[in-house]
C-alpha cells in the first residue's frame, strides 16, 4: 500500500517513472508524509482493496486518480436495510469522493452501491 502513497511516489520519490504513477492524483499543499491518499485509478485502488482482509471501502475521488482505503471500523457508521444494502451512511464524505463498500467474498457483485447524506443531498455512485 505505501508503495502507492500520493506523497511517498510524487513527491519523495519523484519522478515517478513506472507505468502507474497517476500522479495528478497528488494534492499539493494537502498530502503530507503522514497522508493517507492513495495515487491510483478507480480500478487499481478497488483491485487494491479486494486483496486486503482489512479494508472495507474505498472513497474513490470522482475525477482524479485518488482514494483512501477504510478499514472495518466504517461498517459501524453505515445503516443497511433489512436485505443488508447500504442505505445511508454516517461517514464523513466529501462531495468530490464516491465512497465503494466491499462485499463478502461469496457475493456477487464483489462491490455495492453505497449511498451517503451530505449537506447537499445523498452521494451516491454505482460501481
């Protein structure tokens, strides 16, 4: 995971020259040695997810190739319906991020529509 640190592949170890850098992912200013952002496309960064135990969600930047891995600690802060859909969410979202819950490894599809409220309305995306 660290391998894919906004800061750490650059900032600290620039220029990056392997085939993916996604870079432009980087917030200047905002990323930090300590930062937990995350250079990847949305495909990469699900890919990512789904191999570690630990991670539940990803909030997936809607434009740049940025995200942050969730541990399990979110599932608490989620409401699901009685068939176990994401229905609302208490996580603190930014409108620039689409938040993607995990599935359990038996279900199909491995990733699920979340939904979060904001100040501005509920935040969904499709995956």
């Amino acid at each position: 995971v660290r391998v894919h640190q906004c800061y750490s592949k650059c900032t600290i170890n620039s220029p990056c020259t392997t085939g993916d850098c996604f870079c432009d992912g980087l917030v200047g200013g905002y990323d930090t040695v300590d930062s937990r952002a995350l250079c990847l496309d949305r495909q990469q960064c699900l890919g990512l997810c789904a191999q570690l135990d630990d991670c539940h969600s990803v909030d997936m930047h809607v434009s740049m190739p940025r995200c942050f891995l969730n541990g399990a600690g979110c599932e608490d802060q989620l409401e699901r319906d009685a068939d176990g859909a994401v229905v609302r969410g208490s996580l603190p979202m930014e409108n620039d991020y689409d938040l993607h819950v995990k599935r359990a490894p038996e279900v199909e599809p491995a990733w699920e529509d979340a939904c979060v409220e904001t100040e501005g309305g509920p935040l969904c995306h499709r995956v």
